[in-house]
C-alpha cells in the first residue's frame, strides 16, 4: 500500500463542518448525510468537508484531539516512553495534512499544530528505526506492532520485508551448508 492509498483511507474519517447553506439529507453508498442547515454543525467524511470547503459552503471545526495542548502532551509522552503510545486517531498524520493545507484558516495555531504532529512523527519514525534496527540484529522471527498507524507501517514495511527475505536467504544457506558439511562427513 503506497502513502496515497492511506490518505485515502484517511479521507472517510468524519469531521465535523458548519455548512453556509440548506440541504436536505444525501443518500450515498457509505451511508446518510445531513441535512445541511445554515450554521448547525453536521458530521460529514473529511473529503467532503474539503470539497465544501473549496467551494466556501461551510467552515471546518477541527477534531478534538487537533489542539495545541493535547498534542503537547501527545509529544512528550511519545518521548517518554519507550514503547508506542496510542494516538488520537488512527489517521493523525495525514488529517493533519489534509486539513491544514484546505482548511488552516479554520484551525487556530495551524502553525503550531503542524510543528507539534511533525514531532511526534518524527519520535515515532526513530523510535520504529531503532526497533527494526534491534529487531534485525537479533534475527528476531516476529515483532508486535502495537499502537502503529498505517502510514508508519506503510513507512517502514518495505524495509522490514526485505530484510526479513535477506536473513531467511542467510538461514536457508547457512542450514543447507551444515548439512552438506555432515554428508561430507560419512
């Protein structure tokens, strides 16, 4: 999966938006929408809300977790612990993205919010660098991946994988040598 299949999936995730205009509810394959009053929020899938937003029918109201203190303390708690800390939402990463660069007007300190979730990015991809590291050197089978998102997997994935095939290729030659070494032996 590529990091644009995962913004995708990220785009379903529902936010919730105050529309500037009047429409009854919508039926669509994923389920109901609205209605859209004037002014009452309604909750509607992120690539909506961006598309609405485009066009100047609502105003985006950000997700709850999207807020300066909370991901301050997101932040350092992912510096504190060694392991994976659970986030506010599966898609931090790529919301982040999306609604800042259709909707930062909408986000008060978009500026600080980005600086605060490209941190904790930034912690969590070294702490994952580390653990491959660790878990490659140690010729480790399995590895749990617990509190990961999608796109930090996506991220590392390929690496694991390749490295996975070299040490089983290694395994393979070392057993297949030893046994050739033993029927040399009789």
């Amino acid at each position: 999966m590529d990091p644009s299949e995962v913004e995708f999936l990220a785009e379903k995730e529902m936010v919730t938006i105050v529309p500037n205009f009047s429409l009854d509810k919508i039926y669509l394959i994923g389920g109901d929408l609205g209605p859209f009053n004037p002014g009452l929020p309604v909750a509607v899938p992120v690539w909506l809300a961006i598309n609405l937003k485009q066009r100047q029918k609502c105003r985006i109201i950000p997700p709850e977790w999207m807020d300066v203190e909370k991901l301050e303390e997101i932040r350092e708690q992912e510096r504190k612990e060694e392991t994976f800390t659970p986030i506010p939402n599966p898609y931090y990463m790529e919301l982040t993205k999306l609604l800042l660069n259709h909707a930062s007007d909408n986000i008060p300190k978009a500026d600080e919010i980005r600086t605060l979730v490209k941190d904790t990015w930034d912690t969590r991809i070294a702490k994952l660098r580390l653990s491959a590291d660790s878990f490659v050197s140690q010729q480790e089978a399995h590895a749990r991946l617990d509190n990961l998102t999608l796109m930090e997997i996506n991220t590392i994935g390929t690496f694991l994988t390749d490295s996975l095939n070299h040490m089983y290729k290694l395994r393979t030659n070392l057993q297949s040598g030893k046994e050739a070494g033993k029927s040399q032996d009789f």
